[in-house]
C-alpha cells in the first residue's frame, strides 16, 4: 500500500503542476480524488488491513491526500490568477474621457471675497453689523461731523428720496458709505465696540469703467480704552497679508475726513512690483486703499460714547475695489451686470 | 496747485542738498500728496547757445542756410531757415539728442543728425515756440535772438535761462483742510518744520502815510465779512509784469495779464490771500461790502452776466455791485491800460458764503478756491502790505495816498487748547519723548506751556481758522511730523469675550454654499433700483415704491421691492448665449410702510429657465426652496397661490406660509404676459422668492436623532389611472390613510400621460414603504394595507392598474 501512494503520488503531483486549464485540472480531481478516483480507491482498501497495521497507513495516505489537495489548490490559484492577468491584458481604458461633475455654480467674487474678510476679522474679535442702506442724512452726515455746508458732502454725490424731511433725521438718502453703521452700534451697544461692517453703498455719479452708482465698503472700528494707530497698522497689515496670500506693508499718510481726527490715508506696498514701483501703482510702489484715523470726538459724542474715557479708530475701504485688485477685473460694471460669463469665472 | 521749489526757498533755507523729490516725498507723508516734481531744466536738456560763426546760402534750397556754428569747444554744420540768421549772431541751439517742437506745433520729436536736402546738419537752431519760450516780437520765420545776452557759446541754455526751478504739483484734494497751505508761504513754514531749515518771517518793509485819502468802506454784514482792508493808490503805470515775476507765475500755472493783476495773483500764490485791484475811478463814492439787493446784476470779468440772490455778499460802490465778494470781480471796475490809481482789496470772507455763492453762480476761481477753505483773519492786512510793496516796486511812480482802512470785526483772541500728554501718545501709540513733541509743535509756530500732565498749546492763526480746533488735532500735528512711519504695526490684545454673532450673515453664506455649490446656480449681483419700464414689464404698480429724486437714468428711478425684474433682464441677457440658466440673488427689498425709514428685507430669489414647454423647471425651483427650508429647519405650510405676485403665473404658483400665515417664499412660473415682455416666450421659466428676514424667524431647533428600524421594510408598488385633474397631494393622502402607522413614506416614482389611457387620464405610481418599530410584517398585514389603499384610491375614482 505504502508503494500505491508514493506511485500515485509520483505520478499525480507532476501531472497537476502541468495542468494548463482549470478544466484539466478538474478532470485530474476527478482522476485521483474524486468518488471513483484513484486515491479514494487506495483508500477503501483500508479497512481490509489488519488492526496493527490501519494507523500507519491511515497516516500515510492522508499525507499524500494532504500533498496531492494542496497541489490543486496552489495549481487552481496559479491558472486563476493568470486567467485574470490574461483578461486584463486583453481590457482597454481610457483615462483621457473628460470627468463628470455634477452641474456646478459660482459664488459672486464680492461674496467670495467679503466672507473671507468677515472671517478674517472674526479672528481677531471684530463681530460683523448691518446697518440700513436707505439712510437718514443725519445718520450719513451730521453724526459723523459732516455739517450742512461742508464741502465733504460735494464729494460724497448723494442720491436723495423723493420723500419728506423728518425733523430730526433730515432727508432720506442712500447711504454714501457704510460709516453711518458707526453711530447706529455706538448706540446700540456703547463701548467698547469691534466692529466691521460690509456693505452695499451709493454715490450719485456717472458710471464708467472705474465709477458705478453702486458699490461695496467695509468699516471698521475699534474703540476701547488704549487703542492706537499702531493697532490699526497691526490689524490692516494682517488683513491685507491674509487676502492677498503673503506679507504686505501698509503706509499711513495725512488724510482729511470730517469723521475721524487725526485722519489717514492708508496705502499697501503694491504686490506687483514689491514696491519698487510699476504701472499698476503708477511707479509709486504704493496703491492708494483707504481712509481711516482716530475717531473724532463729535462722532463719539453722537454716539453716546465719553471721548475722555474711550478712544479708538475707524477705517473704510471698498471692497470692490479690493476684489478688482485681486482679480484684475477692470470693469467695475462687471460685477453688477449678471452675466454668468463673468461670474463664472470665480 | 503747483508750488515753485525756488519760491519757497524765500522763506525757508533748505539744506543744499536736499533733493526735490526726497522733498516731495517727505511732504506726501507728512504734509499733503506731492503727484510729481517738474525739472524745469529738464526740457532744456542737450539744447545750448552758439554764436553763428559763418553763413552761407544752402545750394539746393532758396530759402535754407548752412550756418558753421559754434556751440564751445565745437563747431558744427546747421541746416537752418530763420530769416533773421546772420553771422556773429547768438542762437540757442538743439543738439542731437535734444528734445523740441518743430515750428512749436505737434508733439515733441528728439532730434537726430539729418540730411536737409543734400546737406548735412548737426542739430536745429531753433525758433522760441519750440524750446518752449514766448517771444511775442520774434516773427513767424524768425529764430531765437540771444544777442543781448552774449552769452559763452556752449552755456546750457537752462542755465542762462535761469530754468533751475523745481516745481511741485500738489494733489488738492489733500489740502482741503490746510487753509494755510494755499500759498508759498504755508507750504515753506511746512517745509521748515519737516526739514529742520530756518523760517523767515515775511515782514515787508513799506511806508505806510499816516495821514491822506484812504478808502471809504462800510462793511454791513460782518458775519459774511470779518475784515476789510483797502488801501489807494495812485500813479500807477498799467503794463507788462517784469520777467521775473512772468515766470514764477507761469511756472505756477497762471496765465499773465498786467502788472497789476498779476500783483494780485502773485500776493495770492505767496501767501494764500486772494486780493482785488478796483480802477478807482469807476467806484462812485466809496466802497460797501453788503448782500446783493433784489434783482440786481453784475457782469463779472470773465463778460458773463449773473443774476444775484439776496444771501450773495457782494461789493459794491455807492451805486451797483462791483464785485462778487471772494467769488470773482465785476467788469465795470476792472483794471485796464488806462488805469492810473487803483484801489487794492484784501479781506476776509466767509468760507460757506462764498462757497454757496460760487455754486449758485456756477463760478470756480482760484479766490473762490481759497476763501471756501477758511482763511486766516490776521492774513489780509499782510497780503495788503505786500501787494503795496510790489506795486511800488514796479511802478517807480506810484504812490500811496494814505493809510490802510481796515474794518475788522473776529474774535482776535488767540485759541489755547489743553493737550493731555499722556493720552496723546496712548492714541499715537509712541512713547514719544517730551521734548521731541514741544519741537513738534513749535517748529509749526504754535506756542507751548509745559506741565507734567496737560501742557497749555496756544494755536497759531493760520490753524485755528480751520483745521485746529480741537486737541486731537495736535495729536495729528505730533504724528504726521513725528512721522506716521515711525509707528509700528502692533495687533490689538483679543477680548476676553467672542464678539457678538451676526447669525444672518453667516446663514447668507451658507444659503450661498447650498445653492451655487449643491444646486447648481450662479450668484448674480443686481442694482437696487428699476424704472418705470420694469414696473410695466412686470405687471406691477407704483405703489409701495420708494422713488429717488436724483437719477441717474431711467431705468434706475425706483427702489426695488421685488429682485425679480432685474433677474427677469439678466435671464433675457444670459438666454443670448446660454442653452439655459440657473440664476440666484440675495438682496434687500425696500418697502414705503408708512414710517420715516422704509422696510428692508433681504430675500433670496432666482430663475431656472429651459427651453420649450415643460413644467419641469416649476418643480425644480420648488425643490430649491424645499431644500432651503429643511437645511435651515423650516416648517412652512404650502398654499396654491401667491399674493402681490403680479409677475407669477396665476395657477403655476406655490406659496409657503408660516404658522403665523407670513408667506416666506413663493414658486411659479413666470406670466405669459411677462414672458412676452422679456422675449422669453421660447422658454420655461420658474422663479422663486424667499423672504430671507422672515424665513429665520421661523427656524426650529436642529433635528434630534430618531432610533434606526431594526426590523424589515416592505415597499409595495401602486399604480393608479385617475382623472388628470386630481392632484398629487390628494392620491397621497388616500394611500396614507390605509394605515398611519405602518406607512413609512409613499414616493411618487412616475407620471404617465397618453393616448392609449385617454387624454382625461394620468397614471401616478407610488412606492408605498411599510415598517413596524417592533416586529417584522407578516404578509397579511401586507395584503391588507394593500388592499386598503387600493379601496381609498378605488374610491377617488381610480383604477389600481395590474390588479
């Protein structure tokens, strides 16, 4: 018996290993394990040794049944595997086909742009307001120290209501910027204040590709009790550095606004050049970005806030301007025409 | 304004070698915006004076010669056609490189060595219109004649020009708060104080008569007229202004008239004080500053005939106004060749006065320029001596026949301001020392008293007229001189509590997300106003509108209530070059409520257009407001209809009501009618509204977890063939009454409309899912449910297909 097995096994192991389908192969499971198989038939034989003799031979003869199942399950997962090798050779691919998305919109860039500001601000504690863009004058001039006859109101061409005065508020307008939103929080909450405040504003002029009827600012203030112009320098520079992506220098210089006292212009290196000096800033190396200062005691005052205990600063900058900047847009009626070619782009 | 660097010089000596544009630069930081510096000489470059050493006719050419020129250590060979040329003469010559205009017209051209008809020529003698000079007496052929000033053949022209002026343009926008800056004297006391440089006093040295004819003035409104000074003087000689004053007045950009108009403007341009001449014998009896009498009339100098109002201040004579006080002055006494004895006006106006007077008038001067600023009080009395001095100066023969009248009437007292030191600096943001703010301060002529805490600042005149009144403002002396560059950037310290929350406008930004990133639209941006044509188109009436008094075009007259129309024209521009569209804005609507301040809501409306005839889009807009309202947690109840919606189909159209019945956004179709109107009857198009303001009152709290089933679910599928004009709602309620408890949802899979049902027909198919919390459904619960639905839809007229 023990010369049956290892001449099976002689002659099985082989003929597994040359198996080329995984037919041939079933047909060899058949030939040697199957219920007429040659095994099985050694095996049946078993029962007819003697006692002494069964444990060794059942011993043998589940090795080799071990051998020889261990042959086919290697073989089957050899011709398996090259069946799949085999099928993906034959498989084409085309990874060029264009992607599918889903049908995608655009956010504004004035949107876009204005909600990275807010947050920005958020970051260092500003809380965002609203205020309404149909304003009353005294909201819009004279709490911000703008009289009657003062020549800033020239400056600041007013689209008017058709509407009658009230007698303590004066005519009705659409807000020229959005600092009216000072007076109007100062009120409402006192100090201090941090604040920014984006939002639609109007000047009555004549629109080209520089100048629209309609347009967007962010204001700023701060008021507290130690508040400086380094503070300003410091929250402008980390403003402008996070919206443009890299370090930018602001610059202050005199500027006169009836609002704020002292007054500033500020101005950023221009990022074009490094400040060196290009078309864009006209060989300045600086481009002229917005008016802030001190808040003037009058508009303290109007806001019911003590000007011998609390100071602080306010800015206004248009935010259109900032996103034509960023985007090199150089229409400004772009922005507020519709047209998806445009927004699409952003 | 432009703002001669040697003028200044008068009044401040500058370090030699200060650099005007360093100079401009340090004025644009500390002062007012310095726009650029001209070179004067820079127009002169490469041009030099020659003396013409022979002189030969040009062989091909009858009206050309070639002059041997010498231009110092060089001769050189010149085409040249000037019909005075002769030999010996002294000529400016433009060498090759130098930049002129031929014959002083079109632009300049550089000039290179040329051929002129066969001969060669190194250069231009030129003609003075094209180096840039005026020479009346020179004739249309001639070239320049510098005979008379035999100069070295070679000298740079610029030099014995005396062109070494800088000259510095002044943006004026920045200056409109710095009365004291409108002249040379102002920008130099500035340029002391920022340079460190001495400040000359300006004292002009003249003998005023103390005795004699002086002008007879009554000033009537001293509100309007602070002070008057007048002053006679007779002898005059009315002719061309010397050189030297010509040229600082060209340089400084104006035109030159007579000796003594240019006076005037000269006084102006030095110290900021504008000044009038009157031809004293046009003035009948003496001189009244008063505000213009009903229906009077002036001709100003510029020949314009003006109607006056009766708040205008004017000057006047016994008679008539003669002048436009601080505005402009009167035809009637102006000064004229004939002119030998002249009264001289310096004064003080009021600044809003003048101002309004000039708008009304639709007059701008440069006196008008300076007298809106607020000038200083003390000012007039030494522009008057000035003007005295000059015109002795240039008219030999003049003489001034008595004293100065003067007629003030201000408060003469000068302005203390207390300035806590400490609190300065904590605005500033800069331990600045003591001792650098006092030098601050007095290098700009105010006068400081010291103390430890709050120091005593007297303020000088020509500040306190405007833009020094309160102490902050010399906080701003401090800073700018100081310089602002010199503070650090520091981030103010964080607060220890979070700023308040603006709720809204996070919500804004993710109603932006929601609909442009998930649902597949574009933000648009519209105007807040429409005109009388959008309300038309629309169907919509006037009413509720707020109109402007003030427009700009006709299409923006009316404030909006409604962002649809300005959608509806940016659907009809899109549709031009887009298959189909879907468009978002969120905006505010303004409503008249009755009250001082209009109603503003912020709503959030769109369109989804499609071409031809589907209802599809109706569907898709309600999806959107559906989303919006389960992203936000809002219950809202439909209605089939829409109120104060003219613009919306009249049975395409949805409301979504709260509670409270407040409509919180709407869905329809767009009106025939006003689908016409905007060319879009090829399309489908759905809109939607919704009330941004109103739809957050209304949101519930975040959804609260609810247990996973843990047991089975079995969807039956239910076809019915009902009439066509049941509704969806309707059939749905029917099959959820078969069994509340069981019936998890009920889907409407599909629509079926056609011949072979007949046209009243539709058949609605309906996945019905069943679930039980606690067990697994037999399938005689099913059958029961089942049949039960098919008896309520049985019972609606339906015909359960597949039964």
């Amino acid at each position: 018996m023990k010369d049956k097995l290892k001449k099976l096994e002689a002659t099985a192991l082989p003929a597994i290993d040359k198996a080329k389908t995984p037919q041939q192969l079933q047909e060899l499971s058949v030939k040697y394990l199957g219920r007429k198989g040659e095994l099985t038939a050694i095996l049946r034989t078993l029962k007819d040794l003697p006692a002494d003799k069964k444990p060794e031979a059942g011993q043998l003869s589940n090795k080799t049944k071990q051998a020889l199942e261990a042959a086919f399950s290697k073989k089957e997962q050899e011709l398996s595997t090259a069946a799949v090798d085999q099928e993906l050779k034959k498989d084409f691919f085309d990874t060029t086909l264009p992607g599918k998305t889903p049908p995608q919109g655009h956010i504004h860039p004035l949107s876009q742009l204005q909600e990275e500001i807010e947050q920005i601000f958020s970051k260092m504690g500003f809380a965002i307001m609203d205020g309404p863009e149909v304003e009353a004058e005294y909201y819009n001039f004279e709490g911000l120290n703008i009289p009657k006859d003062h020549p800033a109101r020239d400056m600041q061409d007013t689209f008017f209501i058709d509407k009658e005065d009230h007698k303590k508020f004066g005519r009705l307008v659409l807000r020229t910027h959005t600092s009216p939103v000072q007076v109007r929080t100062m009120e409402k909450y006192g100090a201090p204040l941090r604040i920014i405040v984006p939002g639609r504003t109007f000047r009555y002029e004549a629109t080209d590709a520089s100048h629209d009827t309609t347009f967007y600012q962010v204001e700023g203030l701060l008021i507290d009790k130690d508040i400086s112009l380094a503070h300003l320098k410091g929250v402008m520079a980390e403003m402008l550095g996070a919206v443009f992506g890299k370090p930018v220098t602001v610059r202050f210089r005199p500027g006169y606004f009836p609002f704020v006292e002292p007054g500033l212009e500020v101005d950023f290196s221009c990022l074009l050049c490094d400040g060196k000096g290009c078309k864009v800033c006209k060989g300045l190396g600086w481009v002229e970005f917005m008016g802030a200062g001190m808040v003037h005691e009058n508009v303290l005052k109007a806001g019911g806030i003590d000007s011998k205990e609390y100071q602080g600063w306010a800015f206004g900058f248009g935010l259109t301007r900032l996103a034509m900047m960023r985007h090199k847009i150089t229409d400004i009626r772009l922005l507020s025409n519709g047209d998806t070619r445009f927004i699409n782009q952003f | 304004m432009f703002v001669s660097l040697n003028w200044i010089k008068d009044f401040v000596d500058l370090p030699a070698k200060t650099k005007p544009q360093e100079l401009a630069d340090a004025l644009t930081i500390k002062t007012a915006e310095v726009e650029g510096v001209l070179d004067q000489a820079k127009n002169f470059e490469n041009i030099v004076t020659g003396q013409v050493v022979s002189l030969n006719p040009h062989p091909n050419a009858d009206k050309l010669k070639i002059a041997q020129t010498s231009i110092g250590k060089e001769t050189v060979q010149i085409v040249c056609g000037g019909e005075n040329l002769k030999e010996g003469m002294y000529v400016a010559v433009a060498k090759i490189g130098a930049k002129v205009r031929w014959h002083g017209e079109g632009d300049l051209v550089t000039m290179e060595k040329a051929k002129i008809r066969g001969e060669e020529s190194y250069g231009m003698i030129c003609a003075s219109n094209e180096i840039g000079l005026d020479n009346p007496e020179e004739g249309p052929r001639d070239i320049a004649d510098l005979s008379a000033l035999k100069p070295q053949p070679g000298t740079p022209l610029a030099q014995l020009l005396k062109k070494d002026d800088f000259i510095l343009e002044f943006d004026n926008k920045t200056l409109t708060n710095r009365p004291d800056l409108w002249g040379h004297y102002g920008i130099a006391r500035e340029v002391a104080a920022i340079s460190g440089g001495k400040f000359t006093e300006h004292a002009p040295q003249v003998r005023m008569p103390e005795k004699g004819q002086k002008v007879d003035v009554r000033v009537e409104n001293h509100d309007l007229c602070p002070r008057y000074c007048g002053l006679i003087i007779e002898g005059i000689t009315v002719e061309q202004s010397p050189d030297w004053m010509k040229e600082r007045l060209r340089a400084t950009g104006h035109g030159t008239h007579n000796n003594i108009v240019d006076i005037t403007n000269y006084i102006m341009t030095e110290l900021g004080q504008p000044m009038h001449a009157f031809d004293q014998k046009n003035i009948e009896g003496g001189i009244v500053v008063r505000t213009a009498k009903k229906g009077e009339k002036i001709t100003t100098l510029d020949g314009k005939d003006h109607n006056l109002k009766e708040d205008m201040l004017v000057i006047a004579d016994h008679k008539r106004p003669v002048a436009v006080a601080g505005v402009m002055g009167g035809e009637n006494s102006e000064i004229n060749e004939k002119t030998t004895t002249i009264i001289l006006e310096a004064a003080n106006f009021n600044a809003a006065s003048v101002r309004r007077t000039s708008t009304t008038l639709g007059i701008r001067t440069d006196s008008v320029q300076r007298f809106e600023k607020s000038l200083d009080p003390f000012l007039p009395l030494l522009a008057m001596q000035r003007a005295a001095q000059l015109v002795l100066e240039l008219c030999p023969n003049a003489k001034i026949t008595g004293p100065i009248t003067d007629i003030k009437k201000f408060n003469e007292k000068p302005l203390v301001l207390s300035l806590d030191i400490k609190k300065a600096k904590s605005k500033i943001g800069v331990d600045i020392a003591d001792k650098e703010i006092e030098k601050i301060l007095k290098a700009l002529d105010f006068k400081v008293e010291t103390h430890p805490e709050i120091w005593k600042v007297t303020v000088p005149s020509h500040r306190s007229s405007k833009d020094v009144t309160i102490e902050d403002d010399l906080v701003e002396e401090i800073v700018r001189i100081y310089g602002y560059d010199n503070i650090p950037a520091i981030l103010p310290s964080l607060p220890t509590k979070l700023p308040l929350e603006n709720a809204e406008r996070f919500k804004k930004h993710r109603v932006r997300e929601l609909l442009s990133y998930s649902l597949g639209f574009s933000e648009a941006y519209n105007y807040s106003f429409y005109g009388e044509k959008d309300l038309k188109n629309c169907l919509m009436k006037e009413t509720g509108h707020i109109k402007l008094l003030n427009y700009l075009s006709e299409d923006q007259t009316h404030l909006r209530t409604t962002l649809i129309p300005n959608i509806l024209k940016n659907t009809q521009e899109n549709l031009k070059y887009a298959p189909e569209l879907r468009l978002y804005e969120i905006g505010r609507s303004y409503k008249e409520i009755g009250e001082f301040m209009p109603l503003e809501e912020k709503l959030i409306s769109g369109v989804i257009a499609k071409k031809g005839r589907t209802d599809n889009p109706f569907y898709e807009a309600k999806g959107v407001v559906e989303a919006y309202l389960k992203k936000f947690n809002i219950s809202a109840n439909q209605a089939p209809e829409v109120e104060n919606t003219p613009y919306a189909h009249p049975i395409k159209c949805l409301s979504y009501l709260a509670k409270n019945g407040e409509t919180l956004a709407k869905i329809f179709m767009i009106h025939p009618q006003v689908s016409k109107n905007y060319d879009l009857d090829k399309y489908s198009v759905a809109l939607f509204e919704i009330n941004f303001t109103q739809a957050q009152k209304f949101e519930e709290e975040q959804a609260k977890y609810q247990e996973t089933p843990r047991f089975p679910s079995i969807e039956l599928d239910i076809s019915v063939l009902i009439p066509r004009n049941t509704e969806n709602a309707t059939l749905k309620d029917a099959i959820n009454k078969a069994n509340t408890h069981l019936i998890q949802s009920i889907q409407l899979f599909d629509i079926y409309q056609g011949e072979n049902i007949g046209p009243d027909k539709k058949a609605m198919a309906y996945k019905v899912t069943l679930q039980a919390k606690d067990r697994t459904l037999t399938d005689e619960e099913m059958t029961q449910v089942q049949q039960k639905i098919f008896k309520n839809l049985e019972a609606l007229g339906g015909e359960i297909r597949g039964k």
